[in-house]
C-alpha cells in the first residue's frame, strides 16, 4: 500500500477510535458514521480510501496503534 495518511487523517482516525474500541470489521463503517468529528468530507474519504486497501488485520494493527497514540497524545496534553 503505498497511500499515507495525512496529519489531519490520522488526527481523525484517532479520535474515532478514542470513542469506543471499535470491532476491525467495523471500523470503516464507523469512520464514515463520524465523519464530523472531521475537519473536511475530503478527510473522511482518504481516511476511508486508506482503510479500504487493508486487510483486516491491518485495521487490528492500526487501531492498537491509534490506542496507542491516543495514549501517548492524552498524557502530552
């Protein structure tokens, strides 16, 4: 896979999964669900253009990863 995330993406993929450990074959309906905790529709759709080209255990590792930031990012702030 060679598309990236965006900063403003991955902030929002992020605070997506902060809301609920969502289940990984999910997660992509519940990202478009969300979509305005994002600062654009044009964030939404590479967010869900990035999730649609990965297997689903790329989404699990992902979303520990989001955990994981959400984490890290909680406790800067």
């Amino acid at each position: 896979m060679d598309h990236q995330l965006s900063k403003e993406q991955l902030n929002f993929l992020t605070s997506v999964q902060a809301l609920d450990d969502w289940h990984c074959e999910a997660f992509q309906k519940v990202v478009q669900e969300h979509h305005f905790l994002a600062s654009s529709p044009q964030v939404v759709e590479g967010a869900i253009q990035f999730l649609s080209g990965m297997s689903i255990d790329q989404i699990v590792e992902l979303q520990m990863a989001l955990d994981i930031l959400g984490a890290v990012v909680g406790e800067i702030v």
